[in-house]
C-alpha cells in the first residue's frame, strides 16, 4: 500500500520548507506528488497573502487544489474534499506518494477522515440568502431555534454562513444540523501524520515577520488586482486574513502599520485554533522546529519513517 503522508499544523511553523526537503528525500517530482490543504491557497491570484509557493520554488513537484477557485467564487469543505480525495486517489494510481500539506484543520480531516457532509440544495440556499439579504439574521435565527433548537445553541449564531448553512440542512434533510468534528478515523490506510510545535514566543514572531513581508513584497498591490477581478464580491476570499485588511488600507480606513499589527493579531489567533484543533489527534507525530535549522533533520525522519513503511 502506497502510503500517505500529511504535514500539518500552524501557520508560520515551517510546513511548506519541510514538505519539500521530505519530498526530496522521498524520490522528488518523480516519486511524489502534494495535495495542499489550505483553504485559501484555493483561489488564483492569492498569492502574497497565502505565502503560496511560486511555480518555479516547488521543485518541479506537481501541487493540487492551489489556483483552481477564482476569487468570486465560495469555497466549501464538502466540494474540496471531494476533489482532493480524486486528486489524492489520482496520485496513489500512479504508484507515487501524496503528501497533503496544511493547515486548514476541516480541510485536512474532510480529505484524510471518515467525514461526511450533508448536500446542498440550490434553491433553498438562495431562499435562505434573500431573507438574510431583506431582512437580515433575526428571522432565520428565530426559525433555526424553532426546528433545530440543539444546533442553534451549538454554532455561532452571529455567523451568517453558519446560520443558513445549519437552516439548509433542515429544510434539506428535516433532521437535526450538528455540525460532526472528526473522530480521526482515517478515510484511508498508510496515513502517516506530522505537525510541526513551535514555542509560541518564536512563532509570533515568525507571524509578525510574514505580515511585514506580505506588505513589502506586494500584498495592497496584489489586492487591487483582485479587486478588478471581482474580490469584493467574493463571500469567502475577501475575509481572507491579510486581504480583508489590505482592502482596508485600500479604503483609507487603515494605514500600513496597523495592518500589518492587525494581520498578526489574526493570524496569531488562527494559529492557536490550529494548533487545538491538530493537538486533539492522536494519529500526530509532533516534531519541534525553533530557528528553521532543524528541518533537514526532521525530513530525514520522516522520511526514514514513510520508507519504512512501504
């Protein structure tokens, strides 16, 4: 059995640089092929704000589910899943290695778990997004209490897309939304799992100097092209962190500094959800990394590891 392996964990922590010294060690571009597992690194032309690697920085080794969303369009756990999981299969098929690297933790265990996510139906999603439109969140709070009290106390009710989503699946189904976290049952055999712990002092610090990156090299520029494009009316990429805060450079309702001290903050959050979320999966192998320096070694494990696996 070809076996699998994932790198997972915070933002900032040093997934991508060992993914690729692990892929080198593995056979490179000829012997394996990697499945990201970021949510935003979706969307074409998020480049800058995603710290998506440049064709010419992966080594020549073919990556799947980056650039295929543009900015307009919603992403969605169940429609990744279904496309990595062909990709993933894809990549098995011809006798190579899938590497799925990220840190979107839904994201990773909608490929990789025995995770699955109730349909969608068109025309009640849009019946549901006029009444928001017209009238706002109260009356689809009032009638998500009504049919699906146990949900309604369970998500976040000041979240819109929660909201319609859990009303969806009621009207979809008449049973009850309860959103299902996974219990780490593998949707696959020959998962091998890695994350990488950083001491928090350190990773903030890596956060903050990835945000002050992200401006210097681009990241207001980058998002007025996005702008022409449609990025406003994007319902997921606009929120994106580091985007949300560049349109509202673009605005003049921020200057550059308090972006960037804004992005930190936002990812400096993200990265502790991240880290609960992988911390509860008891499938992880947790490797230390401070400075960087360690990675060589850490991919010499891994990949003794996967080797002797096969």
């Amino acid at each position: 059995m070809t076996p699998i392996v994932a790198i997972v964990g915070p933002t900032a922590s040093g997934k991508t640089a060992l993914s690729l010294d692990v892929a080198q060690r593995l056979g490179g571009a000829e012997r394996v092929e990697i499945v990201s597992a970021d949510a935003m690194q979706l969307y074409r032309g998020m480049d800058i704000g995603t710290a998506k690697l440049s064709p010419d920085e992966r080594l020549g080794i073919v990556h799947h589910q980056i650039d295929v969303l543009d900015v307009t369009e919603r992403a969605s756990v169940a429609a990744y899943q279904r496309e990595a999981r062909a990709d993933l299969e894809g990549v098995r098929r011809r006798a190579k290695i899938p590497m799925v690297v990220g840190g979107s933790g839904l994201y990773v265990s909608g490929l990789l778990d025995e995770l699955n996510f109730p349909g969608t139906d068109p025309e009640i999603r849009a019946e549901l997004d006029t009444i928001y439109t017209d009238y706002g969140l109260a009356p689809l709070i009032i009638e998500l209490r009504e049919k699906d009290p146990v949900s309604a106390q369970t998500i976040n009710l000041a979240n819109p897309r929660r909201v319609i989503r859990a009303l969806e699946v009621v009207r979809l189904t008449g049973e009850s939304y309860t959103p299902v976290f996974p219990r780490h049952t593998s949707h696959y055999d020959g998962i091998h799992m890695f994350a990488l712990r950083r001491d928090k002092e350190l990773l903030d610090q890596a956060i903050l100097e990835r945000a002050r990156a992200m401006f210097a090299d681009g990241l207001v520029e980058e998002t007025r092209a996005l702008i022409d494009v449609g990025l406003r009316h994007g319902e997921t990429a606009r929120k994106a962190t580091g985007y949300a805060e560049a349109i509202a450079v673009i605005d003049g309702q921020m200057d550059v500094d308090s972006a960037i001290e804004s992005v930190a903050f936002a990812t400096r959050r993200l990265a502790k959800k991240q880290r609960t979320w992988f911390r509860r999966d008891p499938r992880i192998h947790w490797l230390d990394v401070s400075d960087g320096d360690e990675i060589p070694q850490l991919a010499d494990r891994i990949a003794d590891i996967v080797a002797g696996a096969k």
